[in-house]
C-alpha cells in the first residue's frame, strides 16, 4: 500500500528542546527543594495538556501555589515557554516541507494551552502542515490511539497509508499498533533516512 502522509511529533523533534533548568532555577530563587515546583504544579501541567484549563488559571494556580506575584508569575511563565519553544530543527522542517505536495503532511503534539499561538508565530508549522493536531485543542494525548485516528480522519489516509515520527517509543509503539509506519526519532539524519527508506518501499499516492 502506498504512503499518503507523513507525520511528525513537535517536541525533540521539529524543535530541538534540551532542558535548561528553569524548574530548577525557580526553586532555587523560591528556595524550595529540587522537585518541588513539578510536584506543587503537576495537575495544573496535566490539565493544560488537554485544554482543561485555559491560560489565565494557569497563571492564577502557578501564583497560588508558589506563592508569586502577577509579575514573577509572568516572569516563570516566560521562562517555561523559552524551554518549551526550543529552537527549530530547521533541517526537519525543511524536509517536512519539500515532501509536499507529493504527500500530506501533519503534526500529533502533547502540547501546552498557548502552544498553537506560540510556535505559529515563531515557526509558521501551518505553512507547510496540512493537519496540526494539539493535545490540549482535542483533549487526547498521545499513546491514546484516538489522537493517531484523529490525524489519519483529517489527513484523509488510513493507517497504513501513515508515517508517524515521534522520540518517545511508547508513542511510536501506538502507532505501530494501529497499523501506523512508525519512525522512532535519535536524530536527524537518522530519520530522514528512515522516512525515506519506508517511503522507497511504498509507491507515492497518486
């Protein structure tokens, strides 16, 4: 069966994301033990995954619970989103790019309320991707198979006809579940040889 589509994850993937230890630098500031702020916040990140909460609740918890003003809670904010964004892989994205219009092209994030508005302004992904799908716009994130469905509905191609790539195993192993042609991302090069080794043994949709 031919490809139709190829899909990619955000996160390590389409953006280079090392940590930078923000978390930890905040605790320090706080003077709260190494933990503490994942700990104190993890509902309210979990929440923000799916839409359950909107950005303005964020800001509201993360002030209650650390016990910041409106301006420190802008400030860590802020400086979550650095860590978040990343840099692009400007390698990937220009690949992503150039299998269109050959084929349908996509993204599956576990995203963060605000995420959309953020990476379009700074990465234009709606440029070059005929589907963005959003943990937190959908209320589905990933190993959940309904997101992978979701992306295989909107882009108009079965499972089969699917390349997902992703950094994370359990979310390629999904995938693969479904029928999905899975990419497990370590690198660049790595996966641009991969996708197009599966793309060689799959004739182009026409």
């Amino acid at each position: 069966m031919s490809i139709g589509a190829v899909v990619f994850d955000i996160g390590g993937v389409l953006e280079v994301t090392p940590p930078l230890g923000v978390a930890e630098a905040w605790e320090d500031r706080l003077g709260l033990g190494r933990g503490e702020i994942p700990h104190r916040l993890a509902d309210v990140f979990q929440a923000g995954a799916i839409g359950a909460v909107n950005e303005a609740e964020v800001h509201q918890f993360a002030g209650q619970r650390l016990g910041l003003g409106p301006a420190e809670v802008n400030a860590f904010m802020s400086d979550l989103w650095v860590e978040y964004l990343g840099t692009l892989n400007t390698e990937l994205a220009g690949y992503a790019a150039s299998l269109r219009p050959t084929y349908r092209t996509g993204i599956i994030s576990n995203s963060f309320v605000g995420a959309r508005e953020r990476e379009q302004e700074r990465y234009h992904f709606d440029e070059y991707m005929d589907a963005i799908i959003y943990s937190h716009e959908v209320g589905i994130s990933k190993p959940d198979h309904r997101i992978y469905q979701l992306a295989c509905d909107r882009l108009a191609v079965p499972p089969a006809e699917m390349i997902f790539v992703d950094d994370l195993p359990e979310n390629t192993e999904a995938a693969a579940e479904l029928g999905i042609h899975p990419v497990l991302f370590s690198s660049t090069a790595q996966a641009i040889s991969d996708i197009e080794a599966c793309l060689r043994g799959h004739s182009a949709r026409r």
